[in-house]
C-alpha cells in the first residue's frame, strides 16, 4: 500500500518499461553521476596545475594563508565499554 493520495494515473502500455530497460536507465544514470565526479576531481588538479604554472612563469609563488586553510575537527575518541 502506498501513503499519500490513493490517485490512480493511466499509462499506455507501449510507454511501460521492463524490469531490465529500466535497471539498465538507472545504471547509466549512476554512472554519468560517478563520472562527473571524477571529472571535478581533474578539473580542480588541471585548474591547480595552471596556477602553478602561471607562477612560474611570473616569479611569483601563491600560497594559502595558514588562516585560510581548512582543518578539520580531531575525531572524538572511542570509549571501550567494559560488559
């Protein structure tokens, strides 16, 4: 049983998927996600790699601010329950 309105909606069974059309949409959508993914990882290290060598070749090297860097919380310690 669903929650929420008790609507019935018509499809034409020409429009209908199969188990497997609709496994294998749901697969390449998965994968176009993991992919863009990856893609922003080597689009951040080109975009780092050109930084570095518009650096070079002005003679100046850019570094982060010891303030502008991002750190990270110490992980609380785990307690061992003793039963």
């Amino acid at each position: 049983m669903r929650f929420g309105l008790h609507t019935f909606t018509q499809v034409e069974p020409e429009k209908l998927k199969t188990l497997t059309d609709g496994l294998e949409a749901y697969s390449r959508v998965r994968k176009r996600n993991r992919k863009s993914g990856k893609l922003n990882n080597h689009l951040e290290a080109a975009i780092h790699e050109a930084m570095s060598e518009l650096d070079k070749m002005s003679g100046t090297v850019h570094q982060i601010p010891q303030g502008d860097r991002q750190m990270r919380p110490p992980k609380p310690k785990r307690r061992k329950i003793s039963r």
